[in-house]
C-alpha cells in the first residue's frame, strides 16, 4: 500500500502523488468529487478545495484530453454573440478574459490582435464599430482594466499595409480589436496541478465505471485505475458531473434522463506555417455559417473553425478532407496566394458540447451552462465555453455547497492564480539575466516562462544537473528535452501521447507531427516512470499508429469513414 502523505503544499503532480492521491480518495468519504478532467472539472476542483471541502478530481484518460485541448485557444468575449444579442453572455466572457490575463494565469494567457475587414462602406464601418465600442465597454465592468488596447479603424491602405497577404480586391477597410489566447492543454494541466498544490487528491487514468446509490441518493462512485487495472469504490457527500460531450453518457450510469441533452458540434483546425501568411494580425471573417479565424500561434497560424453535428466515437474526433478543403476555400477567398493541402502542417478536430432542449419547442443550442441537481447528491454542469470555465466551476459547487450541512465560504477562485503566475512579469522583465546566468539563449527562456512561468526555475534547475536535457527534440526545436523529462515527473503525464499531444503541441505543431520526437522523448519520460525497453517501445508505436491513423483519416471523404480509420489505431490504455 502507499505511504500517505500530505500532497497539500506540493507543486509536484508525479507519480508518487497520483498513488498518495488515489490511496486518500478510498480511506475517507469527501465533501465533493468531480468526475471530468476537462477545464470545467478541473476549475470545479479547485474552486471547490479553495473553499476548504475536502475534493477529490477524477478523469478517465489525460487531462484536457477531450474538448479542452482542442479549442481555438481563444479567450474571447465573443464579438459573434453581441450580433445575436447575448449581451450577458459576452460581458461575462470579457470580465474573465482580464482576470485571466492580469491576475490567475498571465504566464499563459496573452494578448492578440485580430483584424475585422469591411467589405461595403460606411454602413458596414458604423455597424460593426459600435459593436466594437460595447465590447469595449463590457470589458471595463469588471472592476478592472480589461488588460488590452481599445478597437481602432484602419484604412483600405493601412489594412494592406498590416496583411499584405490579402487580396487587393476582398476589402474597402478595417477594424482592430483584442481578445487573448492560451495554449488550452497547458492550462488545464496547470489548473490540475493548482488544485492538487491546494490539497485535491487528483488522479487521471481513472474512469467511473458506475454510480454508489443509497436509495435514490448517489453517495459515491465506482472507479477503475486504468493504469494498475484496480477497482474500488470512493464515498463523497456530493458528486459533480463534469464530463463535456460525455455528460449524457455519464447520466445514463445513474439511470436518470435529464432534463437536457449535450450535443456534440465538431470543430476541425488547420495548422500552417507563419511564413505562409504575411500579417501582423489575426484575421476574423464571416462565412455563410459562422465566423472564420485566422490566429498567430507562435511559428504558425491556427485556420479555424467548422462546426458540424457529430454522433461517432467522442475520444478521437475526426477531421475529413472535406473538412480540410472547407477551410482551405474559406482562407483562400481572401488571400492572395492560396493555400494548399502540402502547406497544411497539422490539423486537430474537437468536440463542443452544446446544449440542447428535449424537444424542437425547448431546444436552445447554446455557448451557456446549466447546472441542476439531477438526482440527489449529484450535481451536473453542461454547455459553456471555455472562457468561462471559472465562473462555470464556481455555479457547480455553489450547487453542491447548498445539499451540504454547515456554512461553506464562497466561491475565492478570483483572486486565485495559477502556479507559475505569481511574480511571473518580475521574472519576464529579468529574462536577460536569467539566460546569462545559466548560459541560455534568452528566445529559449522567454518561451519557458512563457509555459511555466515562474516555475521555469524547476525546468532550468532539471538541465543545470544534465545539460543534454537543455537541448531540443528532434524534428521540435520549439522544446527541450527538460520539458519531457518535467511532463512526467511535476504534470501528471503518464504516456507519451500526453506529453507530445498536450504538455507540448508537437503532434500538430511539427512537419512530421512528432513521430522523429517520439523515441527520444520515450526514453526520457521512461527513466522518471521506470519504463522498461518494451514499454518505451510500445509507447512509441502506438504513438506512430495515432499519427498514421490521423494523417489517413484526414484523407477520408466523410465522418464515418474518417471515424472508422481513426479508431483502427489503438489507445495506449483501453477506457472502453
């Protein structure tokens, strides 16, 4: 049996703490366990262990390994939802958008600038300048200065000026505005490890299996260590479903038809090249069905998004070509060098869970949450977006807190930051002499600290004792060889999917979407694991099976073929 040990004030998520985790979750029965180890889960285990309840976090595969790494990784008001006149909706978002910035996770969350184009003259220009204007405004209620510039209007000439990869002929003008963006998968992990330093037992690679019901009260569940094949049982006074796309799914365990559905809309990226595109901006345009981005990510652009009903396998959403050529004739109408297939460097599908009514009558696909109390002692929470995930987190345990006894404080999430982002500008503003210090090139600190912030010093302490591990992967000159070895022993990976997938972006963000990476990177995470020769080389080839199997579903017409050659590439770990 494990030792027990406090896990309390620990900024590890290894896997010493993953056992200590799981041994606390079966000795004692707790005040909340959130199932779902997406962004709203892992908010929801926060929000709840800063409260002071006892709270336990589980998920079935990797954190964000659903919806939450698979975004737009955008955190944004919504400039969409104002010309649908969700004005609530949208103020919330932006009132978050600078917490986010400025106070919970500012190592991680940045400023970006997109460009709105017009089309016609001064109708379109007042139209869409007054919308710009209130989003202005919303971002102000906070309390706060929103932590970006204002809107501008440009010119036909300064618009060309700025994007010259436009086509002379698809604009008379512009606006300017601000949103942020976040590496999605990265935040979640660090939310996990937040909660976890904050006393929540947290474990992934855990799946409920079932419901514990005392009458018709759910007083528990039943879970499987899909790592050990262990099965035992964890009591809590309250349960929170927290499960995105699954949720349906996960009601069903308790025999319960609620009272909405989830439906899952399919969004595909394109991820290319930043030489491909001559910009200072990011770009935003309508399309017949929704909007259309065009977002700086590092050394590439993210081209986005789709949004099509999907009813096939939720764990690995699949683009088709269709989908890919959808994008690429969108982007192209207003370039003026087109894209092509070969300039596509990766490309990632997710699954947005909307909600949905029973019935045509009731049904309201919607980017807002519900939270209800479906059956006695279990709390779910559906729908949203991910900018809103805190305040999403903060309503389901509000939910939980009124089923339990005593007075419980209230929600401190606000004033909560991140690991890594406390004293993270004093680092950025000394990043020269951090690099001097310990002889690295300062692009190479800038890109820690923007990843780890302040937590950087860990990753430089790992290649001050081995400074093979200060030098870049294979075929991903972007990461280290510190940053694997980091993933498995501080992050809670446990495979090499989750650190080529999630705790860095190389599966989309290389030529080769990490298949040179992936044998140097086996190696690394097997000496914190104790992988043996055949375990690494097992990690590998499934890690190759997934990239193959993508690369020939993208090839694929429609969803269920696409669907269908995905899945012929095995998990590392069967949830199923």
């Amino acid at each position: 049996m494990a030792r027990l040990k406090s896990v309390t004030r620990s900024s590890r998520l290894g896997p010493e703490e993953r056992e200590a985790a799981i041994a606390r979750l079966k000795e004692k029965e707790l005040d909340i366990l959130v199932v779902g180890g997406g962004i709203v889960g892992t908010g929801a285990a926060l929000d709840a262990v800063t409260r002071g309840l006892s709270t336990g976090l589980l998920e079935a595969r990797d954190w964000a390994s659903g919806t939450s790494s698979r975004s737009s990784k955008l955190v944004h008001g919504g400039i969409r939802y104002l010309e649908q006149l969700d004005f609530r909706l949208v103020r919330e978002a932006l009132i978050e958008r600078g917490l986010l910035l400025q106070r919970i996770a500012p190592h991680l969350v940045k400023p970006v600038r997109f460009l709105y184009p017009l089309k016609t003259r001064l109708i379109e220009r007042f139209y869409v300048g007054a919308g710009m204007l209130l989003y202005d405004v919303f971002s102000y209620t906070g309390g706060r200065p929103p932590g970006v510039p204002h809107h501008r209007h440009l010119s036909k000439r300064q618009v060309h000026k700025a994007i010259p990869s436009l086509a002379k002929d698809t604009l008379v003008g512009g606006l300017t505005y601000y949103d942020a963006q976040v590496d999605d998968a990265r935040y979640v992990a660090s939310l996990a490890r937040t909660a976890s330093f904050y006393g929540a037992h947290v474990a992934s690679r855990v799946k409920v299996e079932g419901f514990i019901k005392v009458g018709e009260r759910v007083v528990g569940v039943k879970a499987h260590d899909l790592q050990t094949d262990e099965r035992f049982e964890i009591r809590a006074k309250q349960v929170v479903n927290a499960t995105g796309v699954w949720t349906d799914d996960t009601q069903r365990m308790v025999g319960e038809r609620g009272t909405f559905k989830v439906r899952a809309s399919k969004g595909i990226h394109l991820v290319v090249p930043r030489d491909r595109i001559q910009s200072a901006m990011g770009m935003i345009f309508r399309t017949e069905k929704s909007v259309l981005f065009v977002i700086p990510w590092g050394r590439h652009w993210l081209i986005g998004t789709t949004d099509t009903d999907w009813n096939l396998d939720k764990a690995h959403p699949a683009a088709t070509a269709a989908d890919i050529d959808y994008l690429l004739e969108h982007v192209n109408a207003v370039l003026a060098v087109p894209l092509t297939r070969e300039d596509v460097e990766g490309v990632f599908a997710g699954l947005r869970p909307l909600l949905a009514g029973e019935s045509d009558q009731t049904s309201k696909l919607s980017r807002e949450h519900l939270v209800a109390h479906t059956v006695p002692g279990l709390v779910v929470i559906a729908g949203g977006k991910w900018t809103t995930y805190r305040v999403m987190a903060k309503d389901a345990i509000d939910a939980a807190v009124d089923a339990l006894d005593g007075k419980v404080p209230p929600s401190t999430t606000q004033d909560i930051p991140l690991l890594g982002a406390e004293g993270y500008q004093a680092a950025w503003n000394k990043r020269g002499k951090i690099a001097r210090a310990f002889d690295v090139h300062k692009v190479r600190i800038e890109h820690l600290l923007n990843r780890y912030g302040t937590l950087t010093d860990e990753l430089l302490d790992l290649i001050r004792a081995d400074p093979k591990l200060g030098e870049p992967l294979p075929g991903a000159d972007d990461y280290l060889g510190a940053e694997v070895v980091y993933a498995a022993s501080h992050e809670g990976a446990l495979h090499l999917d989750d650190v080529l997938a999630r705790r860095t972006r190389i599966s989309i963000e290389a030529w080769d979407r990490g298949v040179s990476a992936a044998p140097v990177a086996a190696k690394l995470m097997g000496r914190v694991l104790e992988w043996d020769k055949a375990r690494e080389t097992l990690e590998v080839e499934r890690y190759l099976q997934r990239v193959a199997a993508e690369r020939a579903s993208q090839e694929q017409p429609d969803d269920e073929s696409a669907d269908r050659v995905r899945l012929e590439a095995p998990d590392i770990v069967k949830v199923d």
